[in-house]
C-alpha cells in the first residue's frame, strides 16, 4: 500500500517542526508497512484555508497518479487543518474523488471512516482545532493591541525609520538620519500649502523611495512620525492614540495641523503661473483669496489683481509687484544669522564629504589592485603561460571594472576647503532675500512667502499686511513700517470670527490654529457703571 505524507508549520506555532512531523509520519508509515510516495511541505502557512503552495502541489500529484495512492498521513488533524467544515469537506473529496484515506499517526491504518463514532470524533477534534485557532487569533489580536498600548511598534518600519532589535530582543523602531529630512520637508511643505505633486516630485529628488499617488497622503496620515502609535478599536474598547517609545521626526502639533488641513478639503485650487507671482499667496482685507488676470486697455493688456468678493476693485499688477519687491528688499537676515548658517552647514556637510573621500580612497585602491591584474595577465601571455582565449576574457573583465572605478573617480567629490569657499561665497548673498526670490520659480516662490507670512499676507490701504512674519525678520519691521511697505496687525477677519476679550478688552486669537483663545470666567469682570 502507498502513502503520502502531508506537514504544515504555522509562523505563529513552532512547537511541532517539520523535521519532527516528518520523522513520526515515516516512523507510522514503516511500522504499518506503507510504502512512502513522497512527503509535503507547508511551512509558515495558514491552517484555515487550502489555498497552500504545497497541498495545492500535493492535490496535483493525487490526480497525475490517481488511485496509486491509499492514504494521507499527517501528525495531527490540526496539521491538516483547523477549519471544521472545510476539513469535512476536504476529507470527503480526497476518499471519493482519489480514493485516499486521511489518517493522523494516532488512529490505526485499517480505520473505517463511515462509522459514524468515527465521523463525531474527528468532527470534535477538528471542532477544538477550530477554536485552538480562534484562541490563537485573539491572543494575537490582544497581544498587539497591548504592545501598542505599551508604546512599541510592531511590523515593518516606515519610510524615515527602521527596525532594530532593543537590549530586551523585542523588535522596535529607530530614526533612519538619512530619511528623516525627507518626512520632514514632507510635512513643512504640506503645512506651507504646497501641492501634493510638487512636494513629492521634490522628495523624489531627494531619495523619496515610495510610488504612486497616495505616497504623499501616506507619509501625512502616518501618526507614527509624530511619535504616536494609533490602538484600533477592538469590541467595546474605543479607538486611540499613545505615546510612542520611538522618537518622532515631527512635533504633534505639526502632525495634528496636517491632519486639519487634509480633512479640509479646498474648493479650489490656484493654478500659479509666472506671470502672477502673488496669485494663490496674497489675500484681501476681507480675507478672502485674491486672483489675477490680464485685462484689455486701449493700447495693451494690463495685469490686475483683484478679491474674489469685491470683484469692484482692481489693484494694478506692476504696482503690486514693485511694492512686494521693496519688502523683500528690507527682509534681510542679520549678521549673526548668516554665520549661524554657515557654521550648520560645514557641519552638516563634514560626514558626507568624508564618506566621498574614504570611498574615492577605497576606489583608487581598487583600481591600481585592477592594473596590478592587468600587467599580471599580459605578462603571463606575453610569456607563453595562458592562450589568448583566456588572456581576452580576463582583460575584457578587467578592463570593464578599470572603466567603472575611472568613472566613479572621474566625479569624486571635492576637497574639505575647496566645498567650504563655495558656501562661504554663496551664503552673503543670501542677506537679502529678494536676490533668493528672483532666482526661484513659482512653485519655490510661493514656498518663500509662505514661509516668511504663513499664508496670512494681505493687501490694503496701499501696504501689505500681515499678523504673522518669521521670527527670522522681526528685526526688519520697523524699517518696513516707517517705509509704509509692510505692518504687522490683527486682520478683520480674525477679530470678525473671535468675539471673546481679554480683561483688557483687545480681541485675540491663535493665529496658527485659528481658534479662539478662551478666558477663564474668573478672570473678566465688568466694567463699573459711571455713576451719575
């Protein structure tokens, strides 16, 4: 009588390995002299589906060689499977359809399978293995939800981590340096309100290695990066969020705005074109968006600016430019700044130029190893001690690693003081930042502005104004206010939307998540009536 054998291994239950299953399948086999066709293999796969690379090839076999074999021999039946019904079924198309009996090595070979005892037993053991897996599953389930609530992260790292192996052997998560700028600039993009597909075409020069659309809104929907891990809800308990053991990348209030601004979804959006610097950054008193278009004089076309609301008023586009350049003319970083600049900048370029010249020192090892090769082999044909079919192969080897270390050479980087000229030439001139803005694009203007204003720049009263300016420039606002080019207010529409004061009676509100700032109750009094 013939027999197969048939082991599974589950990644998550490793107490009967596949050497033992196999050892006490032929051990079974041989003591009731079966001949043993062959012996398949599932390690790693799932006990509640069929759906397995080696039971698929197993299936194969029975109907390539059908009626050669008797029986199925298996450790266990939860080896076979852990789903009652689908076992039933599976056990009763093997007898009927291939004639194979399914046996474990605990039953005896001559086994009548139609005795309904037969059929109860099997059916409760498979019942258990059933609910041995449903077991398996929720201690699964609760054992990541308890690592979570702990603060460890469990899975494959992100884009901006990876994974290590802590002094506990528990796996977590570190800082990948070289990816962390990535996530970050990421985010600082998205907050400036960069498009989605600037920001990642900008990452994807930088080492962005994820595809697709939704790459971006990955990275931003990821709480990880803020140094949060989301717990899922699991039956009545509710979903939330816990401190990480990990260290973020972002600050939660960085990460909590984005996620603001993503469920806010724009009604429109701004198409920036060269011609109008401004349009899609500059906002009207009312604070509404301000566009910008070409109108027809008598002679020529003339660029207007114009608010979406009061569409009566038409600012000209030259004047508005001429103004904005006279600002960013005056915002210039102080003396101190630049060389704040310049020393972060050596620092941060010290360890690649390092790496550059320890591998274009590697490199030049390598390639007078490569030459050492080369006039070894044509000193040996030139002596008779190799043919020429050899020599040519080995040369054409060697000559093709000579031209890629050559290569490599060719474009290694420049020394330590020659790099640091460079920047210490560049830097000065970004004292002003108007000498930046005209070498940038739209895309890169629009960041600029939104950088130094935070989308709060408006127009009126033949100034811009603005309730915010980057800490950068404060040092710049006098000069701008005495000038009438720039003042720093409260716009109307914040004080239109914030009714609360303070006990002195002046309007305020946080300008950065547009929300009131609320007064404790105790803290305001009211004014004491004049008597008369």
């Amino acid at each position: 009588m013939n027999a197969i054998g048939y082991m599974r291994l589950s990644s998550k239950d490793q107490s009967k390995s596949l050497e033992y299953q196999e050892s006490t399948i032929r051990e079974y086999c041989k003591r009731n002299k079966l001949n043993v066709l062959g012996m398949f293999k599932d390690n790693g796969e799932s006990s509640y589906t069929f759906d397995r690379p080696d039971y698929l090839a197993l299936e194969s076999y029975l109907r390539t060689y059908k009626r050669q074999c008797q029986y199925l021999i298996v450790l266990d039946h939860d080896r076979f499977s852990r789903n009652l019904p689908e076992a039933l079924m599976k056990i009763s198309e093997l007898e009927n359809k291939y004639g194979v009996k399914v046996l474990s090595t605990n039953e005896r070979i001559d086994l009548d399978t139609s005795d309904p005892d037969v059929f109860m037993k099997r059916a409760f053991d498979y019942l258990m293995a059933n609910r041995e897996l449903f077991n398996i599953r929720h201690r699964t389930r609760q054992g990541i939800r308890n690592a979570k609530e702990s603060g460890r992260y469990l899975g494959r790292a992100p884009f901006g981590y990876r994974n290590i192996i802590d002094g506990t052997k528990q796996n977590t998560i570190e800082v990948n340096e070289l990816q962390a700028p990535i996530v970050k600039k990421i985010f600082q993009d998205y907050l400036l309100g960069i498009a989605p597909y600037i920001i990642y075409k900008e990452a994807k020069a930088l080492g962005f290695k994820h595809t697709g659309n939704s790459a971006i809104f990955e990275i931003l929907h990821n709480p990880l990066y803020a140094g949060l891990i989301k717990v899922a809800a699991y039956k009545d308990l509710p979903e939330k969020y816990v401190k990480g053991r990990h260290k973020p990348i972002i600050s939660e209030d960085e990460y909590w705005i984005a996620q603001k601004m993503l469920n806010n979804k724009r009604s429109q959006q701004v198409q920036p074109a060269e011609d109008f610097p401004l349009r899609g950054v500059l906002k009207c008193w009312c604070g509404k968006s301000m566009t910008a278009g070409w109108s027809k004089g008598k002679k020529k076309y003339y660029l207007y600016y114009r608010c979406l609301e009061h569409t009566n008023v038409n600012i000209p586009g030259q004047t508005l430019h001429e103004l904005f350049d006279k600002v960013l003319m005056e915002l210039s970083f102080q003396l101190y700044q630049i060389k704040a600049l310049l020393n972060k900048t050596k620092a941060m370029l010290a360890e690649p130029i390092k790496q550059k010249q320890d591998r274009a020192k590697e490199n030049m090892k390598l390639l007078d190893a490569v030459n050492e090769k080369i006039y070894t082999l044509e000193k040996r044909f030139m002596d008779s001690e190799i043919e020429s079919s050899t020599y040519n192969r080995w040369f054409q080897q060697y000559k093709e690693e000579k031209a890629q270390l050559e290569h490599a050479l060719s474009g290694k980087a420049r020394s330590k003081d020659s790099s640091y000229e460079i920047i210490e030439r560049i830097l000065p001139w970004m004292a002003k930042l108007f000498f930046i803005y005209q070498k940038c694009n739209i895309f890169q203007k629009h960041i600029i502005v939104r950088g130094v204003f935070k989308d709060n720049l408006a127009f009126a009263g033949g100034a811009f104004r603005t309730p915010f300016i980057d800490r950068t420039f404060e040092h710049n606002l006098l000069t701008l206010k005495e000038k009438g080019l720039l003042f720093r207010e409260q716009s109307f529409r914040y004080s239109e939307i914030n009714p609360i004061s303070t006990p002195n009676r002046i309007r305020t509100c946080d300008l950065r998540f547009r929300k009131p700032v609320l007064y404790p109750a105790e803290l305001w009094r009211p004014p004491l009536r004049k008597q008369r």
